[in-house]
C-alpha cells in the first residue's frame, strides 16, 4: 500500500450514525440468544393473570465482564419487544448459538412474531426460564445491573449455573449476516 493510500485510508472523520453502523459490521461477533421471563400483570379480563410473560432476542452484544466475580453483558434496544419483559427479569438465559444455528438466530432476532411457537427446539428451565437445545454453551444467569446507554440498555449478569453443549464450531454475525470460524 502506497503512502497516498494509507493516508486517504486511515482517515479519521467525523462520527455519524451510519459511519458508525459501517465500521461496526467489519466485527465479527459471536451471535447468542438471550430469553427471559417476567411475571405477568395483565388485567384478568384477558385470561392470564400472574402468568409469565417470555421473552427472547438475538445479541451479538455478549461479552465477559469479570472472573471475579463472574459477570457477563449483553445490550438490547429500548424499542425491542423484549424489552419490557427483560426489564422486568430477575433472571435471564444466555445461549451461545452453533454454527448450525442459524435459524434460531434468525427467528430470536424477528420482530413481530411468536419466536417460540417459531423455534420449536427449547425446554422450560429453572425460573421458568425457556432454554434452547443445540446451543454451544447456556449460562443460567442473575441480572445485576441495568445500566441505561443511548438507545439501548447494558444488562451485566452474573451466571449462577452454565452447561456446555453441543462441540463445534460457533455461529458468527459479520457484514450484516451469518457465517462460522474459518479452520485454522
């Protein structure tokens, strides 16, 4: 690369909103599924008093925080459907999706739709908690803080029970879509 090309490459520009998405799509992130439920309040005249309310979305958001103790973070939008039942969550489960699990990720990240009625590969887990078959890994977590950030919320959890699932190779979201690791 020439000298004129490093420069007109390695521009630094004003941050704008699309800019930002650009640059954010050259990650790779690893694609989990996070679902949650909330004890419902709906009015009795709609049938469902006290029953939970479930949740589930797609986050490329996941990350360790800590070891010590254990926390991990996700993000979800503040517009998200799932948002008011996570706001509501005591605890949430975190499934790091496998290379084969490109639906899941596709319907959890849906809107308008029944995701679980869509996905019919989950099982009902402690706290009420739907947890995906398949997955690479679940964490069985306790949220601990919600910390507002611009459009979306930071959830840091802290796992209470993990299991490791199926062995291979993660599903990944990178340029807009789905792909795996390369072999090394």
């Amino acid at each position: 690369m020439t000298t004129a090309q490093r420069s007109r490459t390695d521009e630094l520009r004003p941050v704008d909103p699309e800019l930002f998405r650009t640059l954010l799509r050259r990650q790779a992130s690893t694609v989990t599924v996070v679902t949650a439920v909330a004890r419902g309040t709906r009015p009795a005249c709609l049938g469902d008093v006290g029953a939970p309310l479930r949740a589930g979305f797609t986050a490329t958001s996941f990350t360790s925080v800590s070891l010590d103790p254990p926390l991990v973070s996700f993000c979800l939008g503040t517009t998200s459907s799932s948002s008011p039942v996570l706001d509501r969550a005591e605890h949430v489960a975190v499934h790091l999706l496998a290379a084969n699990q490109t639906e899941a990720a596709r319907i959890f990240a849906t809107k308008g739709v029944d995701r679980f009625a869509a996905y019919p590969y989950w099982e009902a887990g402690p706290f009420g908690l739907p947890l995906l078959t398949g997955a690479l890994a679940r964490l069985l977590c306790r949220v601990v803080h919600r910390v507002p950030a611009g459009d979306h919320s930071l959830v840091i959890a802290e796992p209470l029970a993990l299991a490791e699932g199926v062995d291979g190779p993660p599903l990944l979201h990178h340029r807009g879509g789905y792909t795996t690791a390369a072999a090394a």
